[in-house]
C-alpha cells in the first residue's frame, strides 16, 4: 500500500460527470470504463432514471464517473422533470464534465444540453461516441468544427464506447485533469449504490428489452425482499406500471412474459452477486405514478 504523503503528492482523484441527450452511450461507456455491468443498457431513450457512480481505481488515481440520465429539451411529467434535475445537478460538485454526442449526428437536444453546460466552472470535455458507425471519418472534422462552436470545450475525443475504441486515451485524458488526492473510496469498490438498487435496475432492464412500445416507460421496479441464507440471495420484486392493461401485457398469457423476465435476470444478478438467486416477481398497478412526485419519490426516485 502507498503511503499517505505517496497518495497525496502522485494520486489523483475526482469526480466525473457522463452527461448528453438520451441514448448517446452513457451507460454503455460507463460500463466499458469499468469492465463489468453497473449501469444497464437498451436501445430505448430514457432507461437511464437515476444517477449512478461508477468506481475506478487505478495506482494512478480513483476516477468516480458519474452515469446521468439523458437531458430531455421537453420535460412533461414528473419523471421526466425529476431526470432532468438529476442529471443538471450533477454539473455541480464535479471535477471534469464530459459532454457526450453521437459522431455525426447533433441534434436540438444536444445544443440544448451544450447550452446549459456553458455556465459550468470545471473543464468541459467532448465526446464523439459511435465512430465506428462513420464511414467517411473525414467528414468528423467538419462536423467538430460547426458544432464546436456551441461551447467551450477543454478537449475533443472520438471513441466507440460500445467497442472500447479510443477509452483507454479518454481515461488518460480524464485522468491527467484531475487534482492530486487521496482516494475516497476502498479499491475493491466499483458503485456507490446499494445491491438491493443495482437489482431492480437489472430487473428493470430486462422488463425494457422484453416489453414493446411505450410500456417501458410506465413500469418501475421496486424490491420488496432482499434476505441472504447461507446458500441463496432471495429477492422479491413487485413490478410496478400504470393500468390494467399494461399489467396483463407485463405478465403475458399464462404468466409468459414474466417467467422470460424473471429467468433472464436471474441470470444477470448470480453473475453480478456471484452467488444463487431465487427471484419472484410480481405485478401491480399505481395509476399514472410517473407523474406523481409523491409517487416518484416512494419508489426511489430522490433528487438527493
């Protein structure tokens, strides 16, 4: 182990937020950086609610890279507006923001968002992520130089967060723009959320990739049982959505869907927790909670 005046003077640490519109790469870059799965992925906006920090420590230093949700330019429900407020929060009391953007592809949302970060007091760096989706890399330049404009960045990266392409310079770069620190958190930590989070996360995830249409939008995960014995973690899982019908499509004909869920991220969380799962899960209705602060806030969903 470094000794303390070692850690002080040649060990960086910091905070780090992810930041951009919804379903740029976030959680999918996270999980690259990191090497396992934390933050959960699907091809649908929005599947990203609640921040999440991601733990990586190296003998150079300890990066906490903050996971966001997509910043919406419209906001109508309660959900959504408590999205919003998460990931602008997470501007403040970070080191290093990193602005990321589909290479290729700016939208009126990422304007949206490059304009809010203009009133940011740390370095702003921005990331092109999906490069390997461009043909005509050349093309980049053109695209850096029109929408470069839109703030003031430290420094521009390309990367492919979904093949690993350019993250490792990314994480050099991150790296070398933080203060000289001790580290905060222990070395084996990867999060700081709780298990019984990262399992209805990884529930909920699995219920997004199954599930059709608007429905991932409208349920949420909430776990009502987490007990370990000697041989077997044991979580009970009630799946919330907004009606009737969605209730009978989430559980499908002869319980169908739900038992396709329920193998699925039994899967997922023995190879999180690396130990035996026994999971149930069931179904209920609380009609329109996603527009409910109330209702937003019991299900976990706090801007703190």
């Amino acid at each position: 182990m470094r000794d303390q005046a070692d850690q002080e003077n040649n060990f960086r640490f910091g905070y780090v937020a992810i930041v951009g519109r919804p379903n740029v790469g976030k959680s999918t870059l996270l999980n690259q950086i990191l090497g396992q799965k934390v933050s959960i992925v699907t091809a649908k906006p929005q599947t990203t609610r609640q921040r999440l920090a991601g733990i990586k420590t190296t003998d150079q230093g300890q990066v906490v890279y903050v996971d966001t949700p997509g910043i919406h330019h419209t906001a109508k429900r309660a959900l959504n507006r408590y999205m919003n407020r998460v990931a602008q929060a997470s501007f403040r009391d970070t080191d290093l923001v990193m602005l990321l953007v589909e290479a290729g592809n700016w939208t009126r949302q990422d304007t949206f968002v490059a304009k809010a970060l203009r009133s940011v007091e740390v370095p702003v760096m921005l990331v092109l992520n999906k490069i390997d989706l461009v043909a005509d890399k050349e093309s980049l330049l053109e695209f850096i130089t029109v929408n470069a404009r839109e703030g003031d960045y430290d420094s521009i990266m390309m990367i492919s967060a979904k093949k690993g392409s350019g993250v490792e310079e990314l994480e050099r770069q991150v790296l070398v723009k933080l203060p000289f620190s001790r580290p905060f958190y222990d070395e084996d930590q990867f999060t700081d959320r709780s298990e019984r989070f990262l399992a209805a996360e990884m529930i909920r995830e699995q219920l997004t990739l199954r599930l059709h249409q608007e429905l991932p939008y409208a349920l949420t995960v909430e776990i009502e049982e987490f007990k370990r014995s000697t041989n077997l973690l044991t979580i009970g899982a009630i799946v919330w959505v907004e009606r009737e019908s969605q209730k009978q499509i989430a559980i499908g004909k002869k319980g169908i869907v739900l038992k396709q869920v329920g193998s699925k991220a039994r899967v997922v969380l023995q190879e999180l927790f690396g130990e035996k799962i026994f999971l149930r899960l069931w179904v209920k209705v609380s009609r329109d909670w996603s527009d409910s602060d109330k209702l937003i806030e019991r299900f976990g969903y706090r801007d703190s």
